[in-house]
C-alpha cells in the first residue's frame, strides 16, 4: 500500500524551498509523545510506509499512532545517461517536504521508555536527525 494522493489536480510540480523552521506542526497535537525533525530535507513514501509498518509491529495494537506527514507532491526524475533539457522527466515517487521542527510521528498510549525505544527504531528509518519529544516539552 502505497501512500500517495488519491488524485492530483497536476502531476508535476515545481520545486519547494526547504529553508527556514516548521512554523505549522511544530507542537504535539495529539499524542503525549512525538518524534520531531532536527534538519531540512525529504521524505519519502516508501520510509513513510516503513515507519508505519515497524510502529505497527512494535506496538501490538496497545497504543495509538499518528502519522503527520504525508507525501503529496511529486518527484521527478530523468533515466541515467540522458542528456540535459527536454523537460522534467518522468514521475519516480511522492514525497513531504519536512522543515526542521516539524512533529513527523506521534504516539499515545505507552509509556515513555517504551515509546523512546519505539522512535529509536524509526529514526533508523529516516533520511534525517531527530528528536523525541513529550507533552510541555520544548
């Protein structure tokens, strides 16, 4: 299964600055616990699918899980060896771009050593540093 949205109203799109700090979703909304990015950058649908799976495995059906990323805009790229120009290429994968500060995952439902070890397991899973955050908590 994977993520992607239902239907776009255009399936290429132009790139998207990853510079400055998460403004929106910066703060726990739903969770007590969170797993907040440190960098700029990308992710994937694929890794989005991985956390997902792992959390699933991990928590049993005991706890709650909240996924706040999600990849809508389209990543092109062209085929190895093809020479510049001629347009954008073709569609590879969906992705989210993630400023830093931005609360990627939440839990709720657990206690906190084991929701540490669970979000210890997903940052192996993705492409950036991050950090495990609790409620009134910075």
């Amino acid at each position: 299964m994977a993520l992607m949205p239902s239907r776009v109203k255009y399936r290429k799109l132009q790139k998207i600055s990853l510079r400055g700090v998460a403004t929106r979703g910066a703060s726990l909304s739903f969770g007590e616990y969170g797993l907040k990015s440190l960098n700029n950058g990308w992710i994937k649908n694929t890794q989005i699918e991985a956390v997902r799976v792992v959390l699933a495995r991990q928590l049993h059906k005991g706890g709650k899980l909240w996924i706040r990323v999600f990849p809508d805009i389209s990543v092109t790229k062209k085929p190895a060896e093809v020479r510049m120009g001629k347009g954008m290429g073709d569609l590879d994968h969906w992705g989210c771009a993630v400023k830093r500060g931005k609360i990627m995952f939440e839990l709720g439902g657990v206690p906190e050593e084991y929701a540490r070890l669970c979000f210890r397991m997903v940052a192996y899973k993705l492409p950036f540093k991050t950090k495990f955050v609790t409620r009134g908590h910075k």
